[in-house]
C-alpha cells in the first residue's frame, strides 16, 4: 500500500525582524518583504540553500520549506521538490529564493535556466512562480521579476 509522505513545512505567525513584522498573513506587496523573511532564515547559511515560500489566492505566505542545501558555490534543485509542498498544501502560488553565500545576489545563467524551467513546471501545475529571489550579504538581494528576467 502507498502512504503520503508529510512534507514539514514551516509556518510562523510572526518573524522578529527588528521592530518591523514580517509580511506573515499580509499581502506581499514587494520582493523586498520575502527577502527580508529569506535572509532570517538564511543568514547563518555557509551554504546556497533553496527555500519555497508558499501563497494563498491572495498572495499571502503561509508557509516555507528548504528544498535544497548545497556547496559554497552550487544549489542543485529538483524541481519535484519545489512543487511538491506547494501541492500538498493547496498553494496557489510560490515565490522561490535562495543565497549566494560570496554576497553578491547577480543571478548566474544555471539561476536564469532553472527559473525559466520552474515557470513551466508551474504552468502545467497551476501553480505560479511570481519571483525568484537571490539574496546575498547585508540585506542585499535580486528580484528576477523586478528585473523583467523571469521568462
């Protein structure tokens, strides 16, 4: 017999971001309040860690998952694994981010085509990438969609 596996994901009434609350159960109205929410998740990170950031139909977060952890330079993400919490919890959209531990957020060309190929994997799911974030060091970090590169 086939059994579902739980997926853990994390769900925070409130992140403590200094005297600001994170964007929890509000709609997000800019890449910056992910990031912000990225970068206390990720701040201690030697590593390039991948994190799903998981919506409502009214693009509040109501929840996160790491779905990868790699090396000091290189993230290798399934795609199966970004889609799957957001699946099983009913997401109607996600936000996908992860850090470049050497601080500079500059998307490389492997963020560009895996992006491209989430976007697509969404498609066929009905569940929307809306961005893709790269935070890097001191709160600095880029927004694909900001960019216009999310195609």
């Amino acid at each position: 017999m086939n059994s579902v596996k739980e997926v853990e994901v994390v769900v925070r009434r409130r992140f403590k971001l200094g005297e600001e609350p994170a964007p929890y159960d509000v709609g997000l109205s800019e890449p910056g309040m992910v990031a912000r929410m990225a970068t206390e998740v990720l701040e201690y990170q030697d590593n390039e860690s991948f994190l799903v950031f998981l919506l409502n139909v009214k693009n509040k977060v109501i929840g996160y998952q790491e779905v990868a952890r790699g090396g000091i330079d290189m993230c290798p993400v399934d795609p199966r694994m970004v889609f799957r919490a957001a699946v099983l919890e009913g997401a109607s959209a996600i936000i996908v981010v992860h850090n470049h531990p050497s601080g500079d957020p500059a998307p490389s060309k492997e963020d560009l085509e895996l992006t491209k190929r989430l976007r697509a994997g969404g498609e066929l799911l009905g569940v929307l990438v809306l961005d893709h974030l790269i935070v890097g060091g001191d709160g600095t970090y880029c927004s694909l969609a900001e960019k216009g590169m999310m195609s």
